[in-house]
C-alpha cells in the first residue's frame, strides 16, 4: 500500500510527490507573493472539495494550516511564479492527479 508524502519546495516552485521516501512524481506550481507567502512548515491534509468555485480551479485540499491549501486555477500562467495570496496553485489537471492519489491525513512539507 502506497504512502504518500507530499514535498513543496517553494525555491524551486515545484511540488514533489513521494511514495515511501522516493519521488514518484513532481509538479510546477504557483506560489505566494513576497507580501503574502506560502507559510513554511509541517501540515495535513484536512479537507479536500472538487469544483470549489472561484480562482480555486478545478480542486481544492485545505491544509491544517487554517486558509491554505493545494489547489487548481483559473489562471494557468500564474504556474510557476510568485502570485498567490499564500496558497499552492497546481494546473487543473495536475491538482486533479494529485488529489486522487493522497488522502486525508496526507503530510505535506513546504521548505524554502
């Protein structure tokens, strides 16, 4: 049985998937702007939405850190840059992958 980790690495704007310690995929992502950025630290994940509505894309995972989450976008040419109010911008399509393959409960480490 897989268990998946999730890995953000925010100096790189890529979000690493890992199944017992080994990367299995990896995913370009948007992040927070300088006056709002995507808070470093250890989290879960506590909910997760499909079709949330808004500039949340496709997807949402809430993390337990209150007001953040993984999710998709209504603005695909916001991946890759500093442009979120603090929250992992990911491709719908991505978001989507992701979401069927981690749970509730699924760590997630954003580092610098």
């Amino acid at each position: 049985m897989p268990t998946y980790r999730i890995i953000v690495d925010l100096s790189d704007r890529r979000l690493y998937l890992l199944d017992n310690g080994q990367v299995v995929r990896e995913f370009p992502v948007g992040i927070g702007k300088m006056v709002s950025a995507t808070p470093v630290g250890h989290y879960t994940i506590i909910n997760k939405q499909a079709n949330p509505g808004g500039p949340y894309g496709a997807f949402w995972m809430g993390l337990s850190k209150p007001h953040y989450g993984i999710h998709g976008t209504n603005q695909p040419s916001s991946i890759g840059h500093e442009v979120s109010k603090g929250c992992i911008r990911m491709y719908n399509e991505d978001v989507l992958q992701l979401s069927r393959l981690v749970g509730i409960g699924t760590e997630v480490t954003i580092r610098p």
